[in-house]
C-alpha cells in the first residue's frame, strides 16, 4: 500500500471542499486505486464537516498536528488527540518542521504519539534534517535521533507511518538526489527495524513533490507514499502526482 497525503498548512475554507471532490471522483475511478490511499489534512477548522463528507469514501481525512495532552485540559487553543478523533479523523501529523520550530520537544512528541495511538488515530510521524545539518554531513545522526527519542518499541508500528522531510527541500523546489534519497530511506527503515523487531512502518517522502518529479521518486521502491503540501491545494497538481507515480 502506498500513501498519498496532502498537508494542506494554514490553507482552506468549507468551499474548498471542492479540490477534495475532484480528487475523490479522479480516486474512483482510477484503475489503480486499490494499491494506494489518499489521505488530507485540513487545517483543524474542517476535519468535521469534511470528515462527514467523505465518510464512506476512500478519502480519509487528518489533523496536521494534535496537543501533547489525551482528552481535555486548560491549555488555551489546544486540540487533543481524542478531541480530533471524535469528530471523525483517523489520523494526524505529529513532529511537522513548522510545529518542531514552534517548540515541540521530543518529550512532548512522545506524549502526542502515544495518546494519538492510543485514540485511534493513525500517527504520521515527521522527521528531517535542516540545511546546516545536511552541510555538516549529520542527516543520518540528526534522524536517528528524531527517531529513537520518540519512537518506543510497545506503540503499534501498523498505526504508524514515517515521513522523511528534510526541511531545506519544504517549498523550495530543491529535492535531495536519487542517490542521496534512497540511501536516506534505507537508513531509516533500519533504524526503524531495530526498533521495531525487524518490521518497519511504511516510510514517505516530503518536500516539493510534485508532478514532474515524482517520476524521479518513483524509482525508489523503498518510498512507500509521499506527503504534499503546496502541490496538495491543487486538485490537478495532486492528481497529476498520483497519475505521473503509476504512468
Ligand atoms: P511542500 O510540498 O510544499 O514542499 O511541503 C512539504 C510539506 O511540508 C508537507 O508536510
């Protein structure tokens, strides 16, 4: 199974429920839909009434981020795990670039894993070099660290899916080489099997993906799926991602 994820950011009014219709009447009718699925995260102010719209479609929809917290509490603005699952998500990002330079901690991304887990979420877990890592030649250290700090071996690693992104490739247009990319995707799914006794979750690429260089990208059977952001606002750009993967 492959993954197709639109994180569609600080993007999205209820009439941008549109993009999601094209994309699901494109879904199916694609000949290929059984091998992936097509997964979109909304800003939090539309899981609900989008969630009830693609109930019993193949479209499942996300939150792009959740508190560290399981159910209810007094921090002003803060959206729990059980909160979002309760209105219909069945999963959410945890450990996005943009929320880990906003402070997220490894401890607190532990908390989110764990309680959005253990509500039924389904946990896409981001991780990613900066630039000066990359420069510095630390990307392998930098995501074994993001890794093994969060990631305990008792959650449940068919709930769970990884998304490699390295955060100088996030709306640039820059995308690391083919070469460069499958080694990267290797060393995490080893990362990931000695954590998780010999299985790895599905592990995605993220950053500037679109339809041009998907066909690149394609080559590399070790990525399982992608998370899109700029080109997910579109329903033709993302469409022409999935159709340019299976050409
Ligand atoms: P872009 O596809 O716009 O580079 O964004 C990637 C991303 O951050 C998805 O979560």
């Amino acid at each position: 199974m492959r993954y197709f994820i639109g994180n569609w950011k600080m993007f999205g009014v209820p009439k941008s429920v549109n993009i999601l219709n094209k994309i699901n009447s494109f879904h199916t009718k694609d000949k290929n839909r059984k091998k992936y699925r097509v997964i979109i995260t909304p800003p939090y102010t539309l899981i609900q009434t989008y969630a009830k719209s693609f109930k019993n479609k193949k479209i499942y929809i996300g939150s792009q981020n959740c508190y560290q917290k399981e159910q209810f509490s007094s921090n002003t603005a803060a959206i729990s795990p059980y909160m979002i699952k309760s209105v219909g998500a069945k999963y959410t990002l945890v450990g996005h670039s943009d929320n880990r330079g906003e402070g997220d901690t490894d401890t607190m991304l532990k908390n989110k894993v764990h309680f959005a887990l253990k509500n039924n979420l389904k946990v896409v877990f981001c991780i990613g070099e900066n630039k000066s890592d990359k420069k510095n030649k630390k990307t392998f250290s930098v995501l074994k660290k993001q890794l093994t700090k969060v990631l305990d071996k008792k959650f449940d690693k068919n709930n769970l899916i990884i998304a490699y992104e390295p955060i100088w490739s996030i709306g640039t247009g820059k995308i690391p080489t083919k070469d460069e990319l499958e080694k990267t995707i290797i060393y995490i799914k080893k990362i990931l099997k000695k954590i998780f006794k010999k299985k790895s979750p599905a592990v995605l690429y993220g950053g500037s993906v679109d339809g041009d260089n998907v066909k690149l990208f394609k080559e590399i059977n070790e990525i399982d799926g992608f998370l899109v952001g700029g080109a997910s606002k579109s329903s033709k750009k993302f469409i022409d991602i999935i159709k340019n993967y299976y050409r």
